[in-house]
C-alpha cells in the first residue's frame, strides 16, 4: 500500500493502515495480495482465485490472499 489516493472518494491508505490490515488477518512479514474492492460478477474474483491457487501451489508459497469489500447486489 503506497498511499496513493487514487480517485476524488479514495481513502489514503498509510503506514499505519497497513499494519493493522496485517494484525488483523495475521499477515505480519508474510506475503499476501490484498483486493479491495465491490465483490461482483465482472470483477472475475473467480479467475483471481483461481490464478492465486495455481501460483501458491507452483511456488510452494505461503502466499496470502484477502478479499475484502462489499457485496454488489443487482437490484
């Protein structure tokens, strides 16, 4: 997490942000990939998944994937 604010509504995320993202899920000096974003069909977090099993498994890697947002329901 660099702190880029990437839009006008974009939170800042900062040094602090990320250590409690990694306290929190207990990813302190591991690697993981962090999605943050509406969990919804036409972001392909089935592919996202999928790729992430395929690399963890491949490398050997203790490699941590968090999915976090809400959940996009069609109205």
């Amino acid at each position: 997490m660099s702190g880029t604010n990437f839009s006008n509504n974009a939170t800042t995320y900062t040094k602090e942000h990320e250590q409690e993202i990694q306290e929190k899920f207990k990813i302190k000096n591991e690697p993981y990939i962090f999605f943050l974003s509406t969990i919804e069909p036409r972001k392909n977090i089935e592919t996202l998944i999928k790729a992430f099993d395929y690399i963890k498994e491949k490398e050997k890697s203790n490699l941590k994937l968090i999915l976090a947002g809400r959940i996009w329901m069609e109205i």
